[in-house]
C-alpha cells in the first residue's frame, strides 16, 4: 500500500543547490520519514528523518546545508543548499510504519527507487 516516488535530482555544481521531493501514498503522520543516500561503493546511510512528533533529525555531514520538511502526510522535501561533491549519491525517501525509529537503513520497511545526484567541482 506504501509507495515512495522521489523527484527534482539532477546535476549541479558544488555551491549550488537542488531539491528533491518524495510523493508519498499510503502513509500517514503516525510514520517515520527518512532521506538516505548510497554513492557508488559506499554503504546506504541516513541523511535526515522526522517522527510522529515532528523531531527532524540530521546527519552530521549534512547538518547546516541540507533542511527536511514534511508538508502534509503526503508530501517531503529535502532542500540541499551549498553542496560538494561528496554529496554526490544516489538518494532515497523511506519510511517506517511507527512514530519514530533509529535512523538506520534496516529499521525503514518502505522504499523508494531512489534518484541520482550529482555534484561537481
């Protein structure tokens, strides 16, 4: 019933900025939402979530540049602002079906296909 479907990557230059969008169906407030991301190689790791109480959480290596909103139950953003190039990755909304989770890959049941990234320098 849950189906994820990101949108708004692309290419950019480190500096600039991009927004992805996740076109949520089957969720609702009472989820955990999350941004991960994957680059060629390396393992999935987290990039920001927010629970049932509206807690937003971050990664380090994000924290200060990239900012997650949840508009409605049906709608997320992640807005990136001044990127590099180790932004550069695959990126993926998921989601989790109980109010808050450790923000780690296994503990979110749903997916999206995910969307490419690119920085360059």
């Amino acid at each position: 019933q849950v189906q994820l479907v990101e949108s708004g990557g692309g290419s950019v230059q480190a500096g600039g900025s991009l927004r992805l969008s996740c076109a949520a169906s089957g969720v609702t407030r009472r989820f955990c939402m999350a941004w991960f991301r994957q680059a060629p190689g390396k393992k999935r790791e987290p990039v920001a979530s927010v629970d049932v109480s509206n807690y937003i959480r971050y990664a380090d290596s994000v924290k200060g540049r990239f900012t997650f909103s949840r508009e409605s139950s049906d709608t997320l953003y992640l807005q990136m602002n001044n990127m590099q190039p180790e932004d550069t990755a695959m990126y993926y909304c998921a989601a989790a079906d109980r109010g808050w989770v450790p923000l780690i890959k296994d503990e979110f049941k749903y997916w999206g296909q995910g969307i490419q990234v690119t920085v360059s320098s």
